[in-house]
C-alpha cells in the first residue's frame, strides 16, 4: 500500500482542507482510497439515490486519477464524485483521441460522510484493459469546490504551469 497527499496548484484559492489516501496494486486489482478532512469548507455534493455515468464531474468537488503504461502514451482517466456518479476515458496520447472507456458500464465505490470528513474507495479490477504483466504510473488528483463555488486543482504534484492532470510527469506513482 502507498500512501499519498494531495497538494493545491494554487494554496491562495484552496480551501483548508486535506486531502490524503492510499493506492495499491495487487493481482491486476486497482484499489485507492481519498480522505477529505475539513469538508466543512467546501461543497461536497449529495449522495444520489441511483449513481450514473456523467460528464463534467470534474466541475464539482471530485476525486480522479489518471492511469498510464509504463513505457506508453495511453492513458485512462477516472472520476469518482462523492455523490456516487463516475466516468472513465481513454486517452491514446496527451489530451488527444478521448472516449469514455466501454470496458467499464459502472464503477461501484463506496463514499462514507461523517461531520467534516469524506472517504471515497474504489476496488477495481484492471483487467478489461491492462494485462497483468504490465506495470503502471499513477497521478492521483481531486478538484474541489468551496461555499464561493470557486474550484482549486489537488495533485501529487503540479509539473506544469497551470493545473493540468494530464501531464505524465504527473504520474508519480509506479505500481508494478
């Protein structure tokens, strides 16, 4: 198991919050877990009574990460919203070709809400579209949305310019 902690693009516009987890990668099974704390400080949208497949997560408070081959350009990026919606791409390079990945019709994780706290989990299994032999890099990254409904940008690390999860010199973490 890795752990991780997410860091702000910009510390002047992110709420005061934490946002930190744990990822591994064992027998093709992908699972990581996020863990807001200080949630009073932002928006955390409501658990829907029947999660679906949706576009734009990423306008809202959401977790994401980004996984890449090791060695190639493409890329699949996941987006969990605390209110139980989800949504894959697949990337063939840099921001390039993108589809929602059909391999997954749902994306089943778990969102516990307590007080100022928000825990998201996912166990997936990889294998409807990465071999098992094949190793993996992995930005792990969030939006989040305060009471001004102003969005700041987390990551494990902000390589470029302006916030952008597509870098692969943000995919930092390497699971084999």
């Amino acid at each position: 198991m890795t752990s991780f902690t997410l860091i702000p693009f910009d510390k002047n516009t992110a709420s005061a919050i934490a946002i930190t987890g744990e990822i591994q990668h064992q027998d093709n099974q992908l699972t990581i877990k996020y863990q807001l704390i200080g949630t009073s400080n932002i928006i955390v949208p409501h658990k829907a009574d029947l999660p679906l497949r949706e576009f734009d997560l990423w306008e809202h408070t959401c977790c994401e990460f980004f996984l890449g081959l090791k060695g190639d350009s493409k890329y699949w990026e996941f987006n969990l919203s605390p209110a139980g919606h989800w949504n894959v791409f697949r990337f063939l390079e840099y921001r390039q070709n993108i589809a929602e990945e059909t391999a997954f019709d749902t994306l089943p994780f778990q969102v516990m809400q307590q007080n100022d706290y928000v825990q998201v989990s996912l166990n997936i299994d990889l294998s409807k579209i990465i071999k098992p032999e094949q190793s993996i890099e992995v930005g792990v990254t969030a939006v989040v949305e305060d009471r001004q409904n102003q969005l700041s940008y987390w990551a494990l690390n902000h390589p470029g310019k302006e916030a952008d999860f597509h870098l692969r010199d943000s995919f930092t973490i390497a699971l084999s």
